[in-house]
C-alpha cells in the first residue's frame, strides 16, 4: 500500500501540465495507473495541459483505454506509438535530445 501512495502522489502532480509515458506495458500499469488518477479526482485535482503517450509493439485495449483515454478525457494531448522498443527509444531520444 505504500507503493500505491507514492504512485498515486507521483500521478497527482501530473495532472499540472504533466506527462505520462507508458512503455510496453499491457495490463497491471494501466490499471493501478487508472487507479491512482481516480484518488486523485476523489481528492479534488484537476487535470490541465497533461500529456499521454504510450510506446508498445501493438494497441493493447488496457493502455488505449486506461492511460490514453479514460483518465483525462479533456484538455489533454494523446499519442499512442506502435513499433519495435529497440528502434522506438532510440527515436524518442533523438526527438528529445533534438528539442533542447
């Protein structure tokens, strides 16, 4: 129980103009993901400007619904990339890299 409020007080600060980047993770991240945006709205946050980004080798159902969609259903930017994590992290490194 811990972890979760760690997590969740981690996720909380997110919700000003944060991001979250999901990489290659299929069912148990999304959903304690989703779990600790919930206790954040329960204790009165409001998402602006927040950012999601999710990195897979294909569209798993949980990250497109639990991390892309659901949690912050306005004023927030969506990117969902699909290909290989060895060719994906180098290119987000250079993107990153690149911009500052």
């Amino acid at each position: 129980m811990r972890d979760f409020r760690i997590f969740a007080r981690t996720v909380r600060k997110v919700f000003d103009h944060g991001v979250v980047v999901i990489w290659g993770s299929a069912v148990v991240l999304p959903e304690v993901f989703l779990k600790a945006v919930s206790v954040a709205y329960n204790l009165g946050a409001e998402p602006a400007g927040v950012t999601t980004a999710s990195f897979d080798m294909m569209r798993p159902y949980r990250v497109g619904e639990n991390v892309l969609a659901r949690p912050f259903p306005r004023d927030a930017e969506r990117y969902a990339f699909v290909g290989q994590h060895e060719i994906m992290l180098p290119l987000l490194y250079l993107l990153l890299a690149d911009s500052t």
